[in-house]
C-alpha cells in the first residue's frame, strides 16, 4: 500500500521556468491538498481539492494552479519559476466523509528555483 | 496570520524523561486536532488526535491534552526514545482544512 506518491522528489528550475508536480493516492480518498514548507514555517495551504471536480484556494495560491485530474491525482503545476517559491511541497489525502479529517502526506518534493 | 502556534520552537531532552510538547490555538471554533511528527527528509505522519469535546486521549506512549478555557494543547511523549527525535506539529481542522503551527524540534540527549 503505496499512500501518497508523489514526483519527482527533488527538482532544480530556473526562474521562468515551467513544471508539473504530480501526486497520486491509492487510499479511495476525496481530498486532496497541496502544501509548501519553508525553513522555520509549518505546512501552509496552497491549493486543495475537496472532491473530484473541484479545486479552492487555500491560503497561499499565487503562481500556481492545480488540475483534479481523477479520484486519484492531484497536480501542482508552477507556470513561471520564481525564486521565492523554493519550497518542499507536500502533497495529502484525507477522507471527510468518514469522519477522518487527518491528512496522510507523500514524502515530499524539494524545489529550488534559481 | 498563523491561528496555530506553538510555544517553543526548539526542546531537548533526556532519554528515558518525558516530553511535553505545547501548542496555542486561536479558532476557539476549531472542533478537531491533530498532532504531527515530522522526521528529517519526510512527509508529516500522524500520532494522535483529538476532538473538541475531548479533554484527553492517550495512545501509545503518547497523550494529548486539550484545554479549551485557555485554547491551549499539549502532548506529551512517556519515556522518550532517540526514534522520537523529530519536528512535532499542531494542527488545526478548520472544515476539513488543516492549519499547522511553527513546529518544536525534539531532540533527545543519549
């Protein structure tokens, strides 16, 4: 049982530059997020997906976007690299429905932007 | 701003003690907790959570307390062991949303 995926683990772009985060998880999981890390910061809430079909802002959403592609996957796509936006991504999953608000996260993509 | 803090970002402590971990929450509203342990190069992993109308929960080696007077959480590590050296992390359920505070790193001295 895989969890959360996501890739690529580590990625170095220069500024202008454009990318696609991808996660996936194979836990049958309605929501999924988004969140970046920066050093001395907790997680801070980029994007999410409540369900398949629908994206919302989360609290820090400027120069990016996101495509729900499936029950699945959840994309994070970076239109133009800034440097400010070096940061260690963490894409989650979490099962409201259910009663289940924790969040079960993917190990990480770690992003400079130079 | 952070409606999620934690009170100190750094706590070191000997093998074998028991570690206390703090949090401040400003959302009297929140109705849902969660405490996160993050260790070095991987994604936060569950330890343990709470709901609002909960003063306490234990797990395994681990309990969390709630106060709701003061907003304030806390957890508490028995017996503390080098494989919980780690960042912990608060959260706080805001309709499905979680907030994180800052983080404590945990050190344990050997």
């Amino acid at each position: 049982n895989a969890g959360v995926t996501q890739t690529p683990k580590f990625q170095v772009l220069k500024t202008g530059q454009s990318m696609t985060l991808q996660c996936a998880q194979d836990m049958n999981h309605n929501s999924m997020y988004w969140y970046r890390q920066d050093p001395g910061m907790g997680l801070r809430l980029i994007y999410y997906s409540a369900s398949e079909g629908t994206t919302d802002k989360g609290e820090v959403p400027n120069g990016y976007n996101v495509s729900r592609l499936n029950k699945r996957e959840f994309s994070l796509r970076l239109e133009s690299a800034a440097p400010s936006q070096t940061s260690v991504y963490f894409c989650a999953s979490s099962e409201p429905s259910q009663g289940i608000a924790q969040a079960f996260f993917g190990q990480g993509t770690r992003l400079t932007v130079v | 701003g952070e409606s999620v803090g934690l009170h100190l970002p750094t706590l070191s402590v000997q093998e074998g003690d028991n570690s206390i971990i703090n949090c401040a929450y400003s959302n009297s509203a929140s109705d849902y907790f969660i405490w996160y342990k993050q260790e070095s190069g991987k994604g936060p992993q569950f330890i343990i959570d709470i709901r609002s109308n909960m003063d306490k929960r234990q797990g395994q080696r681990v309990t969390v307390l709630l106060n709701k007077t003061v907003k304030h959480l806390s957890l508490q590590i028995a017996a503390t062991q080098p494989g919980d050296s780690a960042v912990y992390f608060c959260a706080e359920n805001n309709d499905y949303k979680l907030s994180f505070g800052a983080g404590t790193t945990v050190t344990v001295r050997a």
